[in-house]
C-alpha cells in the first residue's frame, strides 16, 4: 500500500451532503474489472449526460484539473460498502477526502486503499471551501504527521483514527499483521468450539 | 469480568482473539457471505495464491446480478459472467453456494437467517452494507469493503476498533397498518443518516419486544442508512421460535444447548449506554419519504420542505438540489404526489410478513400503475404461491417475479426509467440508486400497495374500507 505523509493538493471544493458511494459510482459500472481504471466512473452521473456529454459538474473544471483532494460536507460515503467507490476516487487520483463525517464502512475502505478521509469540524469545512472557492489557484496542504490542514493562511486541524493514521503513514498491510497471530487464532477456534459446539453450520 | 456489559459487550468480549495495544482487536468471524460482487476479494485471494482459511463458514448466494425472469437464461454477457464468476469461486475454493438454481437461493439477508446460518452471539460479515440486518437474531453483523472481505477469505478473522455502544428503547405499540419500516424511518428521521456513526446500536422496548422476527430484520436492516456500524436485538421467545428447526440451524439436543446459551446474551439491568435515546411508538403515523436521503422522511399527511423557510443556506441549497431531482414543487403535499410504479422487494421488505401485508391492502383491488413483486427468497416464494398471494399481486396487475436484488440496486437490469417516480419498499432513495435519474420514494410494503391502487402516494388509513 502506498505512504500518506503529506499531500500538496490542488483541491475540489464539492459543496455536497450525503455523498453516498451510489454517487461516488453507479452500479451499473461495478462489474467491470478494475485494469480498466475506474477513475472514469467517478461521479459519473453528476459529471456526465445521457450521450456521456460533460455537464460541467466542478471536477471537470479547467480550474479543477489535476485535483488530488476533494472537500464535502457531511456523511460522505454513506451507504453501500462498495469498496469500488474508493478504487473510483484513486483511479481518479483523488489522495485526500476532507469532510465534518465519514460513513463507517467507506472510511475503513478508503485508509485500507492508502487514501485519507480526514475529518474536520462543520465549520472548518464551511471555511475551506470558502476559501478554495476565493483561491486563486485552490491548493491546500494536508500534513497527516501533524494532522493539520494549510489553506491559504490559515490552518486547521484535522481528525482521524490513530491506528488508521499509522497505518496509512507506514503504508502498513493489515494480513502481514495478522499472519503474527496464527497460532493465536487456532487456539482461539479450538476453544470456541469445544465451549459453543453449535456455532459450526448444522 | 464483573462488571455490568451490553449485549454488544457480551458478543463482542467472545470473538476477541487478541487486542493490540493501540486498541485494535482481531476478532473471529463465525459467518462469511459472499455474493456476485465479491469479486474484487477473490482476485485479492489469486493475487497472493492463497486458499480459503474457513470454506465450511463460508457461504456464498447469487442475489445482486441474478435475473428475476425466465431463470436460469441471462441475456447480458457481462452480468451473465458476475454470477458464473461467483459460481466458479465456490467451486475453486469449496463453499456452499446457494445458486441461481438453487430452490433455497435469494437475497442474502434473506437466506442467512431463514437457513438458520444466522444465529445469536454469532459474528456475521458480508460485503454488503445491510449486513446489519442480520444483528436481528442478537448476532454482531456488519457490512465490510472488499479487502476485508479478503481478509476475512485468508484468515477468517477481522481487526476492528469497539464501537461505542447506543441503545434506542421505544416504547408503546404502533398503530394499526403500521411496520417495522415506520419506525425504522422514523429512526433515521429523528437522529440522521449518520446519527448513529460509529455505534453498535441496540433497540429494545416493549416495541420490538412485540415485532415479530421479520419485523426485527427489516428495522436492523435500515439501521445502516442511520450510519450504525450494527444493530441488534436480544433473543429472546420470537427468535427461539423462529430458529427451531431450520435447516442449518442446531437440531435437537444441540438447539436445546445453544438456546440455553442465548438466553444469556442479553443487556444486564445496569449495563451503561454511550448513548440512550427513547423514542414512542404511538407517535408515529406512516412515512415516506421525499428526497434523496432516507433521513428525508416525512409523515404521509405532510408538505414536502420549502428551502425558501429554511435560515440556514447550505441547507437550503441541499433542500432545493433534491426538489429539483426528484421532481418535486416546495410545500406540495405528499399525497398528490403521483407515481409511475411500484417495487415489492429487497433484504428490507420482501420476507413473507411483508407481502402478506402488501397483498391485504391490494386484494379485489386493481393496481393504477405498472409494477414488480420480487420475492425476498425462493422459499418465501414458494410459500407466497401456497397462500395464494402471488394471485392477489397478479390479479391487481402486478408482475409476480424471482428473487433477488433486483430493482433495489438495478444490477441485474430491473430498472425504474429516468425521471420515472417509483413507490419503493427498498431501503435507498440516493440519486440513481433504482436507475440513472430514478426518483424513489420509500415506505413500507402496506403504503406501497396503497400507492399502486391510487398511482399516488396514499395514506393507506384513508384507503381501508375505500
């Protein structure tokens, strides 16, 4: 998995609630396999018409070109587990997801992908998209060692789980964690199912 | 040990294998679904060549991609080869599959309990967000990504940081016609779609004490669209009831054991909550919903929102982007809102409780509007045709159809048109969900039937004796 340390981000300030991963990428595109890239698929719906034109939808931006991080308000990623969602922001090369919440499931893809869902306050939200929208160029800074956020002049500190912050500054594999605990998880098995034999399907 | 735990304490305390320092827990998992979309892990597994660490807990079900029409032929080629891939899996890897072609196959949520693979104090994984339904018979159950869903593949086993733990007691009884998919909307329009974000939420009171299981499935099922990272309720007489004699479920003296075992997961008297919540159940009238969230949910008898009331602009804004999506005029009643079809189905509402419900409301009456009935499983099919209710949905103009995902995500080609109103008893009302530029209005099985005898959104307490 790739390091997160720091990220000098042109950034998209998406002014959204509710961004569930239906949004992040419709369905109809999840049985296609992945050495395609999914970047394509990436709010397909909001950016694309139905003759696939382009609805000018803010990622598509000549100003937004190149954008790394994106900005949203509350609950972003809510909904289903696809985890094709955070595969379509990285194909995108979208690094960075700046929000006040995270939906569970998409928080835990996205750190297992090496990608930030960094959490900041509803009112620092309202203050970095104002600011990238007054930017002339709409480029912030996320430093994950200080968990801080640069924008313009102004900084604000942003939160995230401590293991999942070392985990995505070490670039760390959860299975190579795991494989550690063999013999922990046989004698494990072997104790529950001696205590609950009923547990194994009947 | 000693001190008072929650029944997510109790569930919790006996799937932890080893807790790190930094307080991340490997926990083992007693039951692994997999299904169409699970692909993603499988190359996972391929790409490190390894084999399955538990193929005897690992169950698999063809339910997102499946047809719902003259099965087993799938026209598409590319969603043809989603439910041969899964196939291809479990034949590779040696786990049960429930096929296609399978007379036990269905939705997943569906399957797991009705086979009895659903048990008190297990823990359930599946890469499928409404996982959480399965927290109904007392089991840990949650959606996972697909890494973890490989993770789980090579190891059986899950690193997870505890939850907080959140308890919503509603008391009282719900009125007459109304579901457990009332009160769930009535949950997530009270706290939010993220109002239970990062909590192992638990319901009890008198309210779901008198649900029955399928009830009890449905309203732990909606629990993730209010973010909670599970949902569960004690077992307790309905469950016990409900398990005996399934066909994967513990049979005779080994039931007997187990049931003794279940009586005990249950919240002790002063076991502490992160949070507590009471809410009542005589309050609620019938709810749909109006907008893009299933936190967009308002009484029957309602106007829909109008940004131009609301102080604040960001919600304003957000107001007036679902308005414009769904279609919709600011202030307009909910019931003169008309609807262009109707869906009976999805791990939410589809379970034989649910098109009982919907066939009461829709027998001798004839449907204003097109519409799909899709089974939550083959079984609750088969025993819908022995109690005659796929007559009831045909005669009133219904298609009576096989079960699977279907038109609650679209996968399989079930799709509402754009721009087309669909009265839904499925659990997402997000843009697109049943269709690019679908608009869903969700509500219980009950208020579908009324919406599809009307073709508007209905108050099914004005339509009884109509």
């Amino acid at each position: 998995m790739e390091r997160f340390t720091r990220l000098d981000a042109l950034a998209c300030p998406l002014g959204l609630a509710n961004v569930d991963t239906d949004q992040l990428i419709p369905a109809r595109f999840m049985s296609r396999p992945r050495s395609e890239g999914y970047g394509r698929f990436l709010l397909h719906d909001l950016r694309f018409g139905p003759e696939g034109e382009v609805l000018g939808f803010a990622l598509d931006a000549p100003r937004h070109a190149g954008t790394t991080a994106i900005v949203a308000r509350r609950n972003f990623g809510t909904g289903s587990s696809r985890e094709a969602a955070v595969y379509a922001l990285w194909d995108f090369g979208i690094r960075c997801v700046i929000a006040p919440s995270f939906g569970d499931i998409f928080a835990s893809n996205a750190v297992k992908n090496g990608l930030l869902p960094a959490q900041v306050s509803p009112d620092d939200a309202e203050s970095i998209l104002a600011l990238l929208d007054a930017a002339e160029v709409p480029r912030l800074v996320v430093d994950l060692e200080s968990l801080r956020i640069a924008a313009g002049s102004r900084s604000f500190p942003f939160a995230i789980d401590a293991v999942r912050r070392l985990q995505l500054l070490n670039g760390w594999d959860d299975l190579d964690l795991t494989r550690r605990h063999i013999d922990e998880i046989a004698a494990y098995r072997a104790r529950r199912v001696a205590e609950a034999p009923w547990i194994l399907p009947g | 040990m000693g001190q008072a735990r929650t029944l997510f304490d109790k569930v919790w305390d006996s799937h932890v294998i080893v807790t790190r320092e930094d307080g991340e827990s490997l926990l083992w998992v007693d039951r692994h679904f997999v299904h169409e979309g699970s692909h993603h892990a499988f190359r996972q597994v391929d790409a490190r060549s390894m084999a399955l660490a538990e193929p005897g807990l690992t169950f698999g079900v063809a339910d997102h991609y499946v047809p719902t029409r003259n099965r087993p032929a799938i026209g598409n080629p590319e969603i043809a080869g989603m439910v041969e891939r899964l196939s291809a899996n479990a034949a590779r890897h040696g786990f049960r599959l429930f096929g296609l072609e399978d007379p036990d196959q269905g939705i997943v949520h569906v399957v797991g309990p009705e086979q009895g693979l659903t048990l008190p104090g297990l823990l359930v994984v599946c890469g499928d967000s409404h996982t959480s339904t399965h927290g109904a018979m007392g089991a840990y159950a949650f959606g996972i990504g697909a890494s973890e869903v490989a993770h789980v593949l090579m190891t059986q086993t899950l690193w997870q940081r505890k939850p907080k733990r959140m308890r919503i007691r509603i008391g009282g009884a719900l009125a007459p016609g109304l579901s457990a998919k009332d009160l769930a909307l009535h949950v997530i329009r009270t706290i939010g779609a993220d109002g239970a974000r990062g909590h192992a939420l638990e319901y009890a009171g008198e309210a779901i004490s008198a649900l029955s299981m399928e009830g009890r499935l449905t309203l732990c099922n909606m629990s993730i669209e209010a973010g909670a990272r599970c949902a569960m309720v004690a077992p307790d007489a309905v469950t016990f009831a409900y398990l005996r004699g399934r066909p994967l479920a513990p049979q005779g003296e080994a039931f007997e054991r187990a049931e003794a075992a279940w009586r005990g997961l249950a919240s002790d008297p002063d076991a502490e909550f992160d949070r507590d919540i009471a809410l009542d159940a005589a309050a609620i009238v019938p709810l749909v919903t109006w907008g893009v969230s299933p936190e967009d949910a308002l009484p029957i008898d309602a106007r829909v929102p109008d940004p131009a009331e609301e102080a604040d602009p960001a919600r304003a804004a957000y107001l007036q982007q679902a308005l414009d999506y769904m279609g919709l005029k600011a202030g307009m009643r909910l019931e003169d809102v008309t609807v262009d079809r109707v869906f009976i189905g999805s791990c939410t509402n589809a379970r034989i409780e649910d098109l009982r419900a919907a066939a009461s409301v829709l027998i001798g009456r004839k449907a204003a509007v097109p519409g799909l009935v899709s089974p939550g499983s083959s079984r609750v099919k088969a025993q819908a045709e022995r109690e005659g209710l796929d007559r009831i949905f045909r005669e009133a103009g219904l298609e009576w159809a096989d079960s699977g995902c279907s038109m609650c995500v679209g996968m399989n080609g079930d799709l509402v048109g754009a721009g087309e109103r669909c009265a839904s008893t499925t659990n997402r009302n997000f843009r697109g969900r049943q269709g690019k530029d679908a608009r869903t209005h969700l509500m219980s099985p009950a208020m579908v039937a009324a919406a599809a005898v009307t073709g508007r959104l209905t108050d099914l307490r004005k339509l009884a004796g109509g």
